[in-house]
C-alpha cells in the first residue's frame, strides 16, 4: 500500500481509479487546501511510486485561481479516451455563485491540461459518472436540481470535448422521472447504448427507490428496456428495501450488474432486457452482510470483487451465481487491515491484479490518499482463477 500527502494538513480521498495499457494507475479524487475543494490526480507507476513524468511530481491539481475563478472543484470518475489522454467529470462552483456546475477536464500523459469546460444545466448540477461510447464520444453522468425538483442528467460531447449535437437536445438530457432523480453511474454496452443507475422518490420526506436507465446512442430512451419507457424502477425485493444504485457494469453476455452500495449492501443483475435475474443471488439480488461497500469489478470467470471498508481496506468476493465464494478468505469477505476505507476497484488487465483506491489517516483531522494493490497469493493463479485464490497486500517501500 502507498499513501500520498497532496497537501499537509488537509483532508484528502480518492474516488476513482483507471489503470492505464503501460500498467500505471491513475486515481481522482480531491485534496481540501485553504478551505477549498480541488481535482486533484495522482499517477502512480506500476510499483507504486508517483510517476515524475506526470505533472512534474506525479500529482495534478486543477487550478483554482484567474482565470477560471472556482470556489470548489471536484473530480468523481476518471477513464482513458481512444488517444489515452485522461477523462474526469465533476463539478465546479464558480467564486461569487452559489450554484453547481458539470465540470470537464481532457489531461494529457504528461499531466497539462488541454481543455476544461463546465456545463451550467441548472442551479446544483453534479457530474458522477463518465463513459467513453465506442466511436470516441463522452457522456457524464449526474443530476441538475432546480426550483425544488432534480432531474437525471446526460451531457454528450464528441471527441473533441464539445457538446455533440446528435445527443440530445444539444448534447443535453434531462429526464425527469419523480419529483427528485439523480444518476450515479454510467456504462457503456458494446452495441453504444448507455445504462445508468440512480434513484428516484416523489417527495423530500419519502423513501429512495433504485433506478436504472438504458438509452440509445443518440440519448434517447431505450423503449426495449424496462418497461418501453426506458426505465426500471425497483424499491422492495425479498423483503429488502432498495434505494439507490451507485455502481453498475456490463457483463460480456449483456446482463447488467447494478450495486445498492453503502449502508445497505446488495448487488442485483438484470437482463439486456431489464429483467431482474432470478437466477442471481436470491431472486436476482445478492447480500454482504455488516460492513461498507463502495464499487466493484468483474473478473473473468465471472465472479465479482467488491471495494469498501471494516475496520480498514476491504474486499468481498461474490461468485458468478451471486453468492458469496467461500472459497476467497474463508466467508467471501476480506479485511485487509491498511489504511481506513475504499471508495474505488480497478482490474489491471494484463497481471490480473486489483487496486483499490480511497484514504487514510495522517492525524486526527487529516485524510490522505491511498492505494494498494493486490495480488494472488504466489502458486495460486490469477484473481477468481481458481479455489483458494488468497488475496495479499503489496507493500511498496
């Protein structure tokens, strides 16, 4: 595990993870400095240590100052395009506005920023998500609020990180769904049609309701997913209360994996049509019990790790049938006894090796970022490569 102090005595966290086709890992996510929130990235070479290539010291934080004028700028998701230049969505609030904006930053290998654009889509509008389509175009992922009722929001841009016309209305959408609707992720399907997961309620005082979403390529709503509209929406499944999907992913067969992570821990798949699988879990959903989880990744027999937290890092393993592998740990659970909790899971594809990205404790008052990556135990074959595949933390010095 590594930890990096972006700025001395201030609180930092990690919320996203890309590992890059040379093996480096880049994490987003924000270091507080002077009462201010600010994108920050940091990548980090295979072994751990910051890369001097990158930014000068490995760290990338967004300027605050003339001319772009911010009170608060906060980096969610972070993925490659078809160049391998760095993607984040956010948000931003401008000096003098009380209001949130969609952020948008393009940083290129060596850490400069070659385009940043906010866009104003209401009066508190937040970028969770971001996705590359296959032909190169990007979609965030968030929700605006305005006059007392927030809606799902998609902002389209084509490769040149404008706003593409052929998505929407002008590379905008908004759905209104209940009163209040927010997304928090967002994945691409090979075919280009985009699912996203949120939640939805009617009221300020009535309970959260899981939302998925399908739309076609050009943003408008799938009519063969869900119920014609586009949509599903999931509140109660064998006695457990379901309230927002916060992660989601495409398996290779089309099935869509969704998590209601935090708090409550469940992970649900649905059909490419937007049917719960009742051949997954229990009924189509699956249970970690105690514990805090956050995000997850699939492995490639299927089954699926999961990021969070006990009483430091932890994993969790479910099986492709949805049940926890017993096999991973001894009760599918992990607590790798590091740092202080994982917001992010990343694969890298070519060693098979996880990394988890999040924070850690330097004082009382002090959050910094930590990684660590994790590996098979030596002899035991690639991650969900076989029974008794143990997971160890990689310690770099």
């Amino acid at each position: 595990m590594v930890t990096t102090n972006v700025q001395s005595n201030q609180v930092e966290n990690i919320y996203d993870l890309v590992v890059q086709p040379d093996g480096k890992v880049v994490a987003v996510g924000l270091h507080n400095y002077v009462n201010t929130d600010r994108m920050t990235l940091a990548r980090y070479q295979a072994n751990g240590r910051l890369d001097p290539g990158f930014s000068g010291d490995g760290i990338y934080r967004a300027a605050i100052g003339p001319p772009i004028r911010a009170n608060a700028m906060t980096g969610r998701a972070v993925t490659l395009d078809l160049q391998g230049r760095l993607l984040v969505a956010g948000s931003q609030q401008r000096v003098g506005f009380d209001n949130l904006n969609f952020a948008f930053w393009r940083i290129l290998p060596d850490g400069k920023t070659e385009l940043f654009k906010t866009f104003d889509l209401g009066e508190y509008d937040i970028a969770h998500d971001i996705a590359l389509q296959p032909n190169g175009r990007i979609v965030l992922a968030g929700s605006t609020l305005s006059g007392g009722r927030e809606q799902l929001a998609l902002v389209g841009l084509t490769p040149a990180g404008e706003l593409d016309p052929n998505f929407g209305q002008q590379g905008i959408v908004m759905n209104e769904i209940l009163t209040f609707s927010r997304l928090r992720a967002v994945a691409v399907q090979p075919d280009g049609k985009l699912v996203a997961a949120g939640s939805t309620r009617t009221a300020t005082n009535n309970p959260w309701r899981l939302l998925l979403a399908r739309y076609l390529p050009d943003g408008r709503p799938d009519p063969d997913f869900g119920g014609g509209d586009g949509l599903v929406i999931a509140s109660n499944i064998e006695g457990f209360t379901l309230t927002e999907g916060n992660a989601i992913l495409v398996q290779p067969d089309g099935k869509i994996l969704v998590g209601n992570l935090g708090t409550s821990n469940f992970v649900l798949r649905y059909t490419a049509a937007g049917v719960l699988d009742t051949g997954f879990g229990t009924a189509g959903l699956a249970r970690l019990p105690g514990s805090f989880f956050t995000d997850f990744v699939l492995e490639e027999d299927g089954g699926i790790l999961l990021s969070g937290q006990v009483t430091g890092f932890a994993l969790a393993r479910l099986t492709a049938a949805g049940v926890l592998d017993e096999t991973f740990s001894g009760d599918g659970l992990a607590n790798l006894g590091f740092a202080d909790g994982a917001n992010a899971i990343a694969r890298d594809p070519a060693s098979g090796d996880i990394l988890l990205g999040g924070y850690g404790r330097a004082g009382k008052d002090d959050a910094v970022f930590a990684l660590a990556r994790v590996k098979p135990q030596s002899g035991r074959g690639a991650p969900g490569g076989g029974s008794g595949a143990v997971y160890l933390p990689l310690v770099v010095k």
